[in-house]
C-alpha cells in the first residue's frame, strides 16, 4: 500500500513546493514593479523581503521617502487579494496601513484606521485600452480613508479629525472625477500655549470644529481640469469656497512634466535648465475661470472688534482705516477703475459682513505664460486680461 501512494505523495508534495515557489516568485514580482512605480512618481522605496500569505503579498521592512530626501521606516506593509501580472498589470483589493502612534517634544500624534482600496499597478507601457488617467499614472485607486486622526499636547487633546475619504471614478466616457471629503475637526486653543490661548478667548473661539470637502474632474481629451468647488466651512467662522478651470492639461503635458521632475530629481545641478524646460511647458495651459468667496459667519465682526479695542479705537474708526488704506495699497497697480471697484468691495464688507469674492471670468481661457507676462510687464493690465472682479455681499443674489 505504501509503495503504491508514496508516488502519488511524492507527487502532490513536489506541487505544492512549486506551487509555493511560483507565488513567491509572483511577490517578488509584485514587489518589484510596486517599486518601479514609485519611482517614477519620484518616491525611493525600499523593502527587506517579499512573502506570500494565501493571495495576500506582505512586504517586510519597507522604507520610503521623496526621491533624494532620506529614507522613513515605515515597517510591514500587507496589500490583500492580490492578483495579476507585470506584463498584464496587478490589482489589490485592500491595503490596510498600521496604526500611528508617535510622541515627540510632548506632542503625541495618533492615526487609526488608514486604507486605500481597489489599488492598481497598471503594465509597463501605456495601452490605447487603458483610461487615460490609468495610461500617464501607472498607480490608481478607487478608495482611501482615515478613521481618525488625534494629537494631544501633555495628555491633552488639542486637535481630532474624523472620516477623512476619498473617492475616484473614471466614467465610461475616460472622464475622472474625484470627491474628497477630508473630515471634520475639532481645535482646542485653551491647551495652546498662553498668548495664544489668551488671544483666541478674547475672539471668541476656546474652540473651532468643521468639515472640508471638495470635487474635481479630469476630462483627458481636451485637458480640462475643475475643481468645483473646494470648500472649508468652519461653525461660527464662515465659508470660503474656491471653484477653478483650467485647460491644456493633457496626458501628454503630464508626462511631459513627469520627465521634467525626474530629471531634476536626478540631477539637481541642472536645475537651469529643467526649469526652463518647465516654463516652456507651462505655456501648454490656460485659465478659464476662478472664483475665491468668504461667506461671513461671525469671524469679521468679531476681528474687526478685537482689533478696535487693542488700537483703543471704535469698529467703524477701524473700517474707515481699513477703507482709507486699500487704494494706497492698490496704488502700485495703476489701474483707478479697478482700485475704485476693491475699495467699494471692501468698505461694503467690512460694514455689513456677508461675503466677499474674488472672481475671474475671461471671454475665452488665458494662457498662463500671458498672465506671466503681464504680471511682469504691465500688472495693471491685469485686471482687463483676467475680467479680474471683486465684490460684496452678492452670494446669495
């Protein structure tokens, strides 16, 4: 009987070590291309060993850091479910980061709960099937996420922040969007060191929590970029918005840079030159639109009161200062319409806190070399380049 199924035995044992070598030698390789791709995002990585647990792979003894700046420990990293290829590219379903916990100078951080989801390592060499974003990156995920993050000073909590995700889609169109929503927080300022404390009082705020979240897309056909909007909303502060277009922004130009910033990374003595490189690049994108709006919730009135009382004067001495000096400092521009339309923003603001915006609407998209340009040659033109705007308390209309 045994010498009938020790072949048999022999056999199946003899699979399973190949079976296993073969893996292994698949964690090695996934290793090595996770490396590769880091690299060309100008991020060194390094690890001691690379093991296969089931269809996870764990990389043991990863360091990392930005290329050229020194090496970070970062420890056992273990990336779940992990199928694919080099040639054919590898997917991750999950890869939960460890825990945070670092104390130093008597500040003790702690980061819990961090994930990115549905990794891709895409092949080496852009294929014409692949989505854009996937073909000038090679790195994409669809998820990450912080639980919380907390930092106290002395044993006391001076900062939480909770639920940070962010979330990527390519539509089937190859269209990117992304929506972020990084969480809310929680400042103490009564743990801050006294003057500062003492300051934050007197305004008003012993505490400050709220949330900020923003979108953006990528359309890799006509190199359009939009962010719309990316707010910080702040309770018993105010709202600012900003909301931003911009175009020319192509896989090519991507790629284009992405070269550019290798070569600087690799050789910094060339810097000359590759920045030169740069601004030629730079002469691809225009600027379509812009807007930047506070929405007042109490903040101004309460600065301009605090700030009244440490000068000894009334609020509406301190805005008719403020209003006096914003031609002045407007003055350089040499541009009395437009001086003319920021000093009415600001005295109709600063008399009645509601909001403010800085706006640019061109009739079509600036280049940004134009912009540069003007900038340096003639800055009160300006205004009239960009359809540059300042107005108050036109939020809600």
């Amino acid at each position: 009987m045994f010498a009938k199924t020790s072949v048999p035995l022999a056999a199946l044992t003899a699979g399973l070590l190949m079976s296993t070598s073969a893996f292994a030698a698949d964690a090695e390789a996934f290793a090595e291309r996770l490396k590769a791709v880091a690299g060309k995002q100008n991020f060194t990585l390094t690890y001691d060993s690379a093991v296969s647990e089931g269809d996870n792979v764990i990389l043991q003894g990863v360091s990392g850091a930005p290329t050229g700046e020194s090496a970070e420990e970062i420890g056992d990293v273990t990336f779940e479910n992990v199928t694919g290829s080099t040639a054919d590219g590898w997917r991750v379903e999950r890869i939960p980061v460890q825990d945070i916990d670092v104390t130093e100078d008597g500040m003790r951080t702690t980061i819990s709960g961090i994930s990115i989801e549905g990794v891709e390592l895409l092949p080496e060499g852009a294929r014409s099937d692949m989505p854009a974003v996937k073909q000038v990156s090679e790195l994409y995920f669809e998820r990450a996420g912080v639980e919380s993050v907390t930092v106290e000073k002395d044993g006391q909590q001076v900062f939480d922040l909770s639920g940070v995700k962010v979330e990527n889609t390519i539509a089937d169109d190859g269209t990117f969007s992304s929506d972020m929503d990084l969480g809310t927080f929680n400042v103490d300022f009564t743990t801050a060191d006294p003057e500062a404390a003492k300051t934050m009082t007197e305004l008003g705020y012993e505490t400050l929590s709220g949330t900020i979240k923003g979108s953006s897309s990528w359309d890799p056909t006509s190199g359009s970029i939009d962010l719309d909007p990316f707010e910080i909303d702040v309770e018993n502060v105010g709202n600012l918005s900003f909301t931003f277009d911009m175009s020319g922004y192509t896989p090519a130009f991507i790629q284009s840079m992405q070269q550019i910033s290798q070569q600087m990374a690799q050789n910094p003595e060339g810097n000359q030159n590759s920045g030169m490189a740069m601004m030629g690049l730079m002469s691809q994108l225009s600027i379509g639109s812009a807007d930047l709006t506070f929405t007042d919730d109490s903040l101004t009135n309460k600065l301009l009161d605090y700030y009244a009382g440490q000068q000894g004067q009334t609020r509406e001495q301190l805005v008719q200062m403020i209003s006096g000096m914003a031609p002045m400092m407007l003055a350089q521009l040499q541009n009395p319409e437009f001086q003319q339309k920021v000093n009415d923003a600001v005295s109709s603001f600063l008399q009645d806190p509601q909001s403010i915006s800085i706006s640019i609407d061109p009739e079509s998209p600036v280049p940004a070399m134009q912009i540069v340009g003007a900038a340096m040659g003639a800055p009160q033109t300006l205004p009239q380049v960009l359809s540059l705007d300042v107005t108050a308390n036109e939020a809600d209309e």
